[in-house]
C-alpha cells in the first residue's frame, strides 16, 4: 500500500456546482449506446432500425476480436441508428420498453463473459489508452476508485451504493493480475487488491498518475488495464447476478441549470438530455461530461458511455472589448493575470466558452509544468508529437500518458495550444505503428 500526495494539479472553481444529494430521474422514453469513444476500434454493427433487443444483446462486435461485444443495457426497440463521417456508427438509439427484459447470461470463466457482457469496452489498455484486448493480457490493472474534476458525481456514492457489487468486480479482476485500487484518504477498504490512497488537486483522479507512482510503464511491450469504479461495478454484477448494470449517478451542473435543480441524480447510462431540467438557450452551452473533457451536445443528444454529469456553462455573443487591460477583480486566474490572484479571492467565478484569442506558437513551456504531476516535459512532448517523432516522444513519456493528462496544460496555456486532440489523434497513429 502506498500513499501518494500530489502537489502540482488545479482545482479549478467553477461556479454552478451541485449539491450532494441525490435525487431520481423519471425513466427515460429513448436512450442511446454511445459509441463515438471507440474511434480505434472497428466496429459490426449487429442490429438495425426497428429491431427489438434485450438488456445485454449485443449492438456491435469488434471486428478484430470476435466475441467482444459492445451490448444493450435495456430492452427496447432500435429507432435510429446515427453515423458520422465515412458512415462510422457513433450511437444507437433505443426506444425503451415499459417492463424491461433482461437477455440471460450463463457460465462463470470470467474473460469469456466479460467479452459477452459488453465489460471489456470499459477497459483502457496502456500504453496507447485505447480499448483493451482480450488476447493481450495485462501485467496489472488500476481501479479509478475517486473523481477530482469539476462538475463529476462523486465515485464513492456509487460505490457506498453497491459495495457487493464492487467486491465481486474486484475479486474477478484479481484472477486475471493484481489489482491496485486508488482512492482518497479514509475510503473504504475491500479484499483482493492492493488499496492506495492519494491526496492533492485535480488531476489525482488520472490513472496515469497512479501508474506513475505504482508500476511505471517502461517499455512498449508492457501492458496495463485501467478501469473506473462504476465500470467494476458493472463488472460485478455481470459475475454475481449475471445482469447488466444499466444506471449511473448524473451530476446537473453549471450556470444554465436552475439552482433549485442542481444536484445529483441516479439515471441511466446514455440518458436523453431533452428529459433533463436544463437550460437549452443558445446563450448556454450544454456539455455531455464535465466541463474540462466533455463534449458540447444538444436537446437531441444522450449522456456520453464514460461521462457523469451534464455541464451547461454561459456562452458569450461577443468577445469583452480589452479584457486583457482590466482588473479581473471576478475572472479566475492560474497565474497573475489578474488582480483577483493577489488579493486571494477563492469564490467560484464565472466561466464562459470564450478563449480570448486564437492558436498561435508556443510562448512559456515553464507554465505547463505548474499543472503537470509527473515529469513530463509537456511542450518537448507535444511538439516531438505534431512532429511525430514517436521514438524522441517515447523519451519525453509518451508511454505513460492519455489525452486527460493534457487538460489541464490546455487550460493555462497561453498559446491556445489544443494538446488533448492533439494527443489522441497521435496515440492513434502510435498505436497502430508501434503496439501490434
């Protein structure tokens, strides 16, 4: 067991977070099987418009390794099927049953049914951070047992909420390798893994960082599963009750939800954002996730596979004529831009979707270090990246890093610098030239 304390990190104090409690969300009329995450992975769709299917048929299979499905988690009739460019199946959209049917599921080997029960989908391998393989077996997996950034619903109340659950994911993942379970300080404790605790600010809550400080990845030869508390849960349900775990605790957040409607609430995964008290003015963003790393949606859209909460944060007309000549008694800042630095204001402050200015060279590698956890030169990085000098970025760490590890060096950065699709689009390309 080991203790990790952080110390470089944001805390980043958006104004509209929710409160703790958690309320019930009415069930849904339509939800969606997200799959727009899974850009690597090429996808069979196994279903079409009008079919009928049951919680835990399959919707699509990995063409690279049969028998891994990616599964339904209710029962209903498939409406729409949505496509983005070059026809790659981004969603599917299913009409909800009023009494809901569950597929049965038989057999107790574990990978054989993590494949069938559409688990493996909630898995990243490292390095690469892309969808795990079932024939590539990993050396150790992290389990994500906390939340740090803004806006998440806590992972303790799912977890306090399904402790059985939990257990019988974690005793099922310790039959495949050690298992390393990181949480906060004074979280509970459960059998089978190792448990470590760290503190500091966001972005404790990166897997990366845990392997960082754990079991370094050195080579590309290593492999390692990550995987979140929710997904573990669903992982033990799956194993003890042979069920699909179908809900999620949603945090509604942000300056276009209404005070009295900010909160958390227990809803479904891929959960329509037109059935949610929000705000859907165009002055307003509305972002399936939270605010750091999720993605913009609309009234038409559905909760994204990982995300937990939906964020609607102010979206300005027009640009402040001379903000960077003011005081910025009420702006938040990382550095001292602003006067609200010096005199210590610490209030939640008000944040727009305006970038104040648009992608130009780099101007301070030193900033991104202050938000960087681990030593990783993040600037040499990115650049050895939009070179792709792969072997030269191997050296700076590429091999331990994702595209969440950037968000934070994105958000102070001056140059408007946009690192994580700049990350994940090279981790592709890396992927498929270095890691076969």
């Amino acid at each position: 067991m080991a203790h990790i304390k952080i110390k470089k990190g944001l805390n980043i104090p958006i104004k509209g977070g929710s409160a703790k409690e958690m309320g019930q969300l009415p069930f849904p009329k339509r939800v969606a099987c997200d799959l727009s995450p899974f850009h690597r992975v090429k996808l069979h769709l196994k279903v079409k418009e009008g079919q009928h299917v049951d919680a835990g048929n399959p919707i699509a299979e990995d063409r690279e390794s049969p028998g891994l499905f990616f599964v339904s988690h209710v029962s209903g009739t498939v409406v729409e099927v949505r496509r983005g460019a070059r026809r790659r199946v981004l969603s599917v959209v299913i009409e909800c049953d009023e009494k809901q049917t569950q597929r049965p599921f038989t057999g107790d080997d574990v990978i054989p049914l993590m494949k069938e029960g559409g688990i493996f989908p909630h898995i990243t391998q490292r390095p690469g951070g892309k969808m795990a393989s079932p024939e590539k077996m990993p050396r150790s997996i992290f389990v994500q047992g906390l939340s740090s950034a803004p806006f998440d619903a806590p992972v303790n109340l799912e977890i306090e909420a399904h402790k059985e659950a939990f257990q019988a994911g974690l005793t099922a993942l310790s039959s495949i390798a050690p298992v390393h379970l990181v949480v906060r300080e004074g979280a509970a404790s459960f059998n089978d893994v190792t448990t470590h605790t760290i503190s500091g600010p966001h972005p404790i809550e990166n897997p990366s960082i845990h392997i960082y400080h754990i079991d370094p990845i050195m080579d590309v030869t290593d492999v390692i599963w990550t995987i979140k508390a929710p997904s573990v849960i669903a992982l033990g349900q799956l194993i003890s009750e042979k069920t699909i775990y179908a809900t999620r605790p949603i945090a509604l957040c942000g300056e276009g939800v209404e005070l009295d409607k900010r909160g958390i609430y227990q809803g479904l995964i891929g959960h329509p954002i037109e059935e949610l008290p929000l705000n859907f003015d165009e002055s307003y963003r509305v972002i399936s996730g939270n605010p750091l790393l999720g993605t913009e949606t609309d009234r038409e859209g559905f909760l994204g596979f990982f995300d937990r909460a939906v964020s609607v944060i102010p979206r300005p007309q027009k640009r402040q004529m001379l903000h960077f000549m003011r005081l910025g008694l009420n702006k938040f800042t990382a550095t001292r831009t602003y006067l609200s630095r010096l005199i210590g204001r610490k209030a939640p402050y008000s944040f727009t979707t305006l970038k104040h200015g648009e992608e130009r060279a780099f101007i301070d590698g030193a900033i991104y270090q202050d938000v960087m956890p681990m030593k990783i030169p993040v600037m040499q990085l990115i650049k050895a990246l939009i070179a792709e000098d792969y072997e030269l970025a191997m050296e700076l760490g590429l091999l331990e890093v994702a595209e969440e590890d950037f968000i934070l060096p994105e958000f102070v950065c001056p140059s408007k610098i946009p690192m994580t699709e700049i990350v994940r689009s090279k981790l592709k390309d890396f992927s498929e030239g270095y890691l076969h």
